[in-house]
C-alpha cells in the first residue's frame, strides 16, 4: 500500500523538516504574518498541551470525556459492534479505550503523521485490549488513506475526538470530512459513520480563560512555536520580546491565538531577515466553535448526515454521530 515504509516527514541535508521551514518562512513574509497550528506539536509542544488538558480552565478534554463515559450504552445501541475503528491522530489519551469498552470493535485503526505516537498508542491499546486486531497507519489524513487490507471488507467507524476540526477553516474542514468520507469507503460497502467531538459557543470569558490559562501553561505552549524555529530553523527570535494573545473573534466563532510583539524587533529564520512593528502579531491557531446547527451544516458541507448528538452536563462540549 502506498503509505507504507514510506517516510512522511521530509528532511534536508542539514536535518531540518523542509516543510516546517517553508511554513515558517512563507508564513512570516505575508503581509499578515501566520504559522500554521500543526507545528506546536513536536515534544515539547505535546508536553505543554497534555498539560494543558489538565488546567482548571481547560474545560474541553474533561467534558468530551464525560460524555464518552456517560453514554457508552447509546454508542452501543446506534453503532452497533463488529466495526473496524479508524481514528484520525492516534489517541494517546484515555478517550479510545472509552469507546472501545462501550462498541466492542472488530479492529482498531490509529492512523497518525508521527511514527513514534502512532507506535506508542498502538501498543498502549494493544495492550489494553488483548484480542482486538490494532493496525497502526502512518500518513497524512488530510488526504484520502489507504487502509490495511485486513479491515477492508468491514464495516467502518472513523473516531475524531478532541474538537480538532475547530483548528480548521470552514473550507479546510469541509476537505479534510470529504477525504474522511473517501478514507471510509463511503461509496463502497457498508455505510460507514463518524464519531466527532465538537466544542460548543459558550461565553467569551470562559473561552478566553480557556485559551489564557492564570499558570501561563497556554502562553508557554504558544510561545514553544517561536522556541521551535530557533532551535531547529537556526532562529534567532527574542521570545521575551513577544507575549501570548488569546481573543475571542465573534463574527468567525473562533477563539485566535497570536504572539503579539512587544517592541519593534528584527530577527533571522534560516538566514532570512524580518522585522516587526511593536503591537504586530503573528496568528499561531485558530479554535472554532460551534453551535449545533452550525456542527449540524459543517458536517454535511463535509458529505456526513447527522444522526445524534450529545453534550456534556454543563453544555459546553459536543460529541455528534454521522453516516455517510
Ligand atoms: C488540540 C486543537 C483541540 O484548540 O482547544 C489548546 C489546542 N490550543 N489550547 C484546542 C489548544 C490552545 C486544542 N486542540
């Protein structure tokens, strides 16, 4: 299959991830200056967020996972058992095995961009669940997958917890349903579904809090990005210069993290030159939210048809379930 043995991350002579260089570096000379969310995530970025996900503020991870454990005998009821579960980011959490307990699967899918997590949380499962057929997938999910020839002829359940969908725009969004849909076989087979966790609108304090956490555990995460172009860009960012910027954006529904500079500044990014005005920041995430109608039309801009929905005891997190 062509996704495997192949390697996915695409280095230099010198080491250096070309496509994390040309992100930086066309990121930093638009007008707007963006770094795509997808390059927080090296070690130390992983680190920050698993912290994160413990913050008295951070609501997301502990409501999605109430549900998950509240509503096992719903899942069972509508998904049914016997189906191969694919999850878009292999789950290093504990949300997995919720599902797994409640749906009892015929096999098990991680399919993830880095080897090493998709490896970890393969055997994790694995183990977790002895008997249960795990067939680790290491690719790029925002394209149509090539499954494991094992799993092809059975039903298919596509898992994709965390509201990782709200990091995209609409238009991304709706691709990365679409190529979901195709990585599911939609027009083959049996119908598959889609399980996916969608945080809520909910008051901006709240989401500003979330995203602006007392510790300073967000603003180091957001801050690791520019700690990441030194060390493996040769960068030579003042990070003291810059200071954490989480607001809410009303008219997108999103919340907005940005590095906001605190003086004038100038810098080098593999030997290119920048400059920034004091007050100049660069857009580092975006973190939509949705209500349920707008959940209800994203997913079927995306080629899904929603079935049920549920949410947590205070409101504030999503978990809905499509068919193709
Ligand atoms: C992992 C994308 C779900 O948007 O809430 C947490 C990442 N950013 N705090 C989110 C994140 C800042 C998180 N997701």
């Amino acid at each position: 299959k062509a996704n495997r043995g192949i390697a996915l991350v695409d280095l230099d002579e010198d080491g250096v991830d070309r496509a994390f260089r040309a992100d930086v570096l066309t990121g930093l000379r638009q007008q707007k200056k963006a770094i795509p969310a997808r390059w927080f995530y090296d070690e130390e970025g992983s680190q920050l967020f698993e912290a994160i996900t413990e913050l008295d503020e951070y609501y997301p991870t502990r409501a999605e996972t109430e549900i998950l454990r509240a509503r096992g005998n719903e899942f069972a009821e509508l998904i049914g058992s016997g189906r191969a579960v694919i999850e878009f980011g292999s789950g290093s959490s504990v949300k997995t095995p919720l599902l797994l307990e409640c749906i009892a699967p015929a096999a098990y899918v991680p399919l993830d961009i880095s080897g090493e997590f998709l490896r970890e949380a393969a055997a994790g499962l694995a183990a977790k669940f002895p008997g249960l057929p795990v067939h680790p997938v290491e690719a790029d999910f925002m394209r149509r997958v090539a499954l494991p020839a094992e799993v092809e002829a059975l039903p298919k359940l596509g898992f994709f917890p965390g509201s990782t969908i709200g990091n995209m725009v609409p238009r991304t969004a709706v691709d990365l349903l679409r190529s979901m849909r195709a990585t599911l076989g939609a027009d083959e087979g049996e119908c598959p579904m889609l399980l996916i966790g969608m945080d809520l609108v909910k008051e901006p304090a709240v989401l500003e809090a979330a995203y602006d956490d007392a510790q300073g555990v967000t603003a180091q995460f957001n801050l690791n990005v520019l700690a990441r172009i030194n060390r493996e860009l040769g960068g030579t960012v003042p990070l003291d210069a810059f200071e954490h910027v989480a607001i809410w954006n009303d008219d997108f529904a999103r919340i907005e993290m940005h590095l906001r500079a605190k003086r004038k500044l100038t810098f080098e990014v593999s030997g290119r030159p920048f400059a920034m005005d004091a007050g100049e920041t660069i857009h580092t995430e975006n973190s939509h939210k949705f209500t349920h109608r707008s959940a209800n039309l994203l997913l079927q801009a995306g080629g899904w048809t929603p079935l049920q929905c549920w949410k947590d005891s205070e409101e504030r997190f999503s978990v809905v379930l499509a068919r193709a």
